[in-house]
C-alpha cells in the first residue's frame, strides 16, 4: 500500500493560496492586457550556493507534483477573494476552471545542483504558470536546504546512521518534509511519526528525561522500559549520573542491552568512558547513540569517537544555518503572440547587485572527466553538443499536465547518494569554498562559474 495515497491532516485539499497576491493581479493584468495566453516558459534557479556550500541538493519534486495537481480554486477560495476584493470577476471565472495544462521539466530529485543550474522549467500560458511561483519555491527552497545539510550531516557521518528528530524545532507541517528531506540527504529514520505514516520513513524513539522523572528511582525506570520494550531497547543514561546509570541499565537488561543514548555534556569524552564502561561490563554489542544539538562540525569532531549513530533536531530542520536556497522563479522566455505557433523570444531581467538572470528555454548537462568524476555543470540555449547528448539533467515530470514521473522516495535516496558518490572528493569537504564544479555556459555564454 501506498500510505501517500490515503490523505492526511498534514495535507491539504487546495494549493491555490499559497501563493502570493502580485501573481493574481499580474494574472488580472494580462486578462485585460491580451496576453495572458502567451506561451511562456519559467525556470527555477539560484544564483549562488549559501555560504560556503560545495553543492545544493534537490528535494521536493514529489511536493511540488502533489501542490501543482492540487492547485483548485474551489468556491470557499474563491469566496474569498471575492470578499477580499482581490481581483475582478472576469478573473475569478477563469480561476475556477483552473486546471495546470502545461509541462514540467526538472533536474530528478536528489540530483545535485549548482550556482544557475536550471533546476526546474515550467512552460505552458503565462496565466497558468505565473500562479505557481510562490508555491514551487515555497517547497524547493525549504526541502532542499533540509536536504542539503543532511547530506553535508550523512557524508560526515560516514556508515552511522543518522536520526531526524526534528519535529519540535519547527512548524507542524514543516517538520513533515524536513524528514522527507533528511531521508532523500542519507538520513536513516525519523522520530516524527507523521513523516513516517505520509512517505513510509522507518521510525524509531523510545523515552525522554521525563520517564526518567517520573519514577522514584532511575533503575525503576530502567526496568519498566525494559520489561515494555525489552532488553534491545535504547536507554536515556544522562538524566543524573551517567556512570551510575549505565551501570544500573546493563544491571537491568543485561549484557543484551541494545544501546545507551547521551544527551549532554562533553559527547566526545563521555562516549569514550562510555564505551570502556560498557565493555567492562561485558555489555560490548550495546551501542551508543548521541544527540544534544549536533550538526555536521559536531558529527565530524566525533568521527575518532565509539559512537554508532547520531540524533538530529534543530540544525537539521533550520537548514544548518541556511534555512533557505535563494531560489527563484523568473520568465526565461515567452511566444511573440497567442498564436499557437508564435515564436519563443528569450527575455531576462537586467538590473546591478547580482540579480541578473539569462534568458532562453535552457538545457544542463553534467560533464565528466576521464574517470567519471563530475567536472562541470554544463547549461545552453541552443542545440545540445552531441558529446553531452547522453548526459543531460533534465526529465519530463508533467506532459500536458499530467505528471508522469512519480517515484519511490527509497529510489530518490539512493539517487542523491550516487550523484554525490559522483562529485569530485572535495565536495564533501566541510571547510569553507566554491562550488565543488564550475558552472559554464555555451551557445553564447561560457567559462563562467558564477551563477546566472
């Protein structure tokens, strides 16, 4: 069974206001104006790469096919526009047999991406794709900031797993993708049991310091988790003394005792006492897990640590520190009428500070060296060099809006694993730098590894 078909409170049946109001008034605009009918295209992109970031991650693909399939404008929605005085009446009736008729094109989610890289292309009339700006950006930025500090979390976390716990650190619904990200990045599992009910995340958790507070002694706790869960279970040992507890805890289960979690203090001088402790106690198959607000530095720093796995809230579900991919969502380029078989013209908005954008409906290519290992992110306007022809980034995702490429988030995990086994070892570098691969454009434009 596929639990993402059941529907769920963490969705919701319309998309349609998320969104921001200028794209209903511009779609007003160009009612009145004759030219909402334009054939257009929109690319997703960003221009750089947060701060010292060696790659970005795409994740919400999956997302934004759910949004785009679920963008109606049902009568309460429109009733409240019509209260709101938000547009006029003409533009009401077209927005109430709104259906996205397009297509989309987008890098396949867990690839990785860089500075200009034309992430997602949406193309269809202008009315029906200037709608979806705030929404897809609204997805493609939070997701794969997750996604990406997970990656940066897993590849420092080598063969240990990592666990998304997350959910309390961050809005309801937000906690929901956060772990569908962290799982496309290489996290293992999630303690938010929403995330595991809507996208069949495996899901782990056992007790907090409040059990611990609750019983008269800790042993007593101990013993009522175990003879609950039994003796595999994973033991909180840092609520008052930790030598004292993994003592009491091995006494409890035995030497079967599945693992001892640490919350607090020096993580890496405690794991280490940890460790001989338990191992002088004969309990040497119990793992030791530790949480306590780590991020990619602190797992890094306990890499020469006995540690088994890692625990991780609120850097993750912030991003890391970048909570956000700049994306944006700009018209690339749009028909000279409404005739079906008016021309494309490339359009770009040309202004100083950064904010330029190159126009033209854009291909990306990934070029490799003679080892296979990426080299640069290749992007033109005009035909595809035949020695890239195999090579290119983008897939069809929604043919005359249908999607047509829903897959298996265990497949987009394994994905972002390969196309990040693929970069150059330095991507994986934690220090400060540029992205791991330049970025160069062709069919006019090349050499360049700044962004577009």
């Amino acid at each position: 069974m596929n639990t993402a078909d059941l529907g769920l409170p963490v969705d919701v049946p319309s998309t349609a206001l998320f969104t921001d109001q200028y794209e209903l008034t511009m779609l007003q605009a160009a009612l009145k104006a004759g030219t909402a009918e334009r054939r257009s295209v929109f690319e997703v992109f960003t221009r750089r790469l947060p701060d010292g970031r060696r790659y970005g991650v795409v994740a919400g693909t999956g997302r934004v096919l759910d949004a785009v399939e679920n963008f109606r404008f049902d009568a309460d929605v429109i009733g409240f526009l019509r209260e709101r005085k938000i547009v006029d009446e003409q533009t009401l009736a077209w927005l109430a047999d709104y259906r996205f008729s397009g297509d989309v094109w987008g890098y396949p989610e867990g690839e990785v991406y860089f500075p200009g890289s034309p992430i997602m292309r949406v193309e269809g009339t202008f009315a029906e794709c200037v709608l979806l700006e705030t929404v897809i950006l609204s997805i493609l930025n939070h997701d794969s900031a997750i996604a990406a500090a997970a990656s940066r979390m897993s590849s420092a976390a080598g063969t240990r797993p990592l666990v998304e716990m997350g959910a309390r650190r961050t809005h309801e619904l937000a906690a929901v993708a956060a772990s569908r990200a962290a799982y496309i990045g290489g996290f293992a599992s999630t303690s938010d049991l929403a995330a595991g009910f809507r996208y069949g995340i495996p899901t782990v958790g056992t007790s907090a310091h409040a059990f611990t507070l609750l019983h008269d002694r800790e042993r007593d706790a101990f013993q009522a988790q175990v003879n609950s869960m039994g003796r595999g279970t994973t033991l909180l040992v840092d609520t008052y003394d930790v030598a004292e507890a993994v003592r009491t805890a091995v006494e409890v289960a035995g030497p079967e005792l599945g693992a001892v979690r640490i919350d607090s203090g020096d993580l890496l001088l405690v794991a280490h006492r940890v460790r001989q402790q338990l191992d002088e106690l004969g309990a040497t198959g119990t793992r030791i897990i530790v949480t306590s607000d780590l991020d990619e530095y602190a797992i890094a720093s306990l890499a020469a640590a006995p540690v088994d796995a890692y625990g991780v809230g609120t850097q993750l579900v912030t991003g890391s520190g970048h909570p956000t991919c700049s994306m944006v969502y700009k018209l690339v380029a749009r028909a000279e009428s409404t005739d079906a078989g008016a021309p494309l013209v490339p359009v770009a908005k040309k202004s100083t500070g950064g904010k330029t954008s190159i126009g033209g409906r854009k291909w990306a290519a990934r070029r490799l060296d003679e080892y296979g290992v990426a080299e640069a992110e290749v992007i033109g306007t005009e035909a595809v060099p035949a020695e890239l022809a195999d090579r290119q980034l983008l897939l069809e995702l929604v043919k005359g809006g249908t999607v047509v490429a829903r897959e298996p988030l265990d497949a987009v995990r394994d994905r972002h694993a390969a196309a990040r086994a693929n970069l150059p070892l330095s991507a994986t570098q934690l220090s400060r730098g540029e992205p791991v691969i330049p970025t160069e454009y062709v069919n006019g434009r090349s050499g360049s590894s700044a962004g577009a």
